[in-house]
C-alpha cells in the first residue's frame, strides 16, 4: 500500500454507499462511521484497493464477519474489510487482465450479505 492522506473519491463513495444499503449486524454503525473517513492507503497495483481510517471516537460495528459484505460483477469482486468494529479496507479484486477501470459502478454488481452466523 502506498500511503495517502485524503477524502473518498466520488467513485470510492458510491461503492462504499452501494455496499451498505443492504441490511446485515453492525450496517448501522459502520454507515455512521462513513461520515468521518479518510483514505490512508492505495493499493500499489492500480486496483483501487484503499486502507480506510474512521473516528475512532465512532462506536464500533457488532460484526460477525471480518468481511461483512461484499459484491460482484463480472469479472470482479468488492469486498468491505472490518477490523474490531470498524472499517478497515475497500478491496476490487479484477479477475481479468488487464483490468477495465479501477472502479466498478454499482449498477453493474449485486451485493451478497455474508451468511450470519447460526443462533441453533
């Protein structure tokens, strides 16, 4: 990762919003902590990958899963990264080489919420 210090891009916006408008434990907390995030890190490779940074006076997200959503499209994977309750990483995973663009638009994936854990 080369270290940064900025604001969300437009794009990087969209596909953070897109991944959270679906429901799933701790969507709540860690649409909050959205307000205030800044981007630390970009992937060296050109993905658009980026290391996230929140308040850490935000409240923590109850998450069952270091992942907790992710989406697909074609050719490529979104996943959202969360670390003791907060938002960690944006990763894009492109599956061809050499990739389209860096980002996805939201209207070309579907989420798919990580199966919660069983309370049986």
């Amino acid at each position: 990762m080369n270290p940064v210090r900025r604001q969300l891009h437009p794009e990087e916006r969209a596909l953070l919003d897109f991944l959270l408008s679906t429901d799933f434990p701790g969507r709540d907390e860690l649409k909050k902590q959205t307000e205030n995030i800044t981007v630390v890190g970009e992937c060296k490779c050109g993905c658009g990958t980026i290391k996230l940074q929140v308040d850490p006076n935000c409240v923590a997200a109850k998450l069952e899963k270091s992942i907790p959503i992710e989406a697909y499209g074609e050719a490529l994977d979104v996943l959202l990264f969360a670390a003791a309750g907060f938002l960690g990483m944006l990763e894009i995973v492109f599956y061809a080489d050499p990739p389209e663009k860096p980002y996805p638009r939201p209207e070309h994936l579907r989420l798919w919420p990580r199966p919660h854990a069983s309370t049986h």
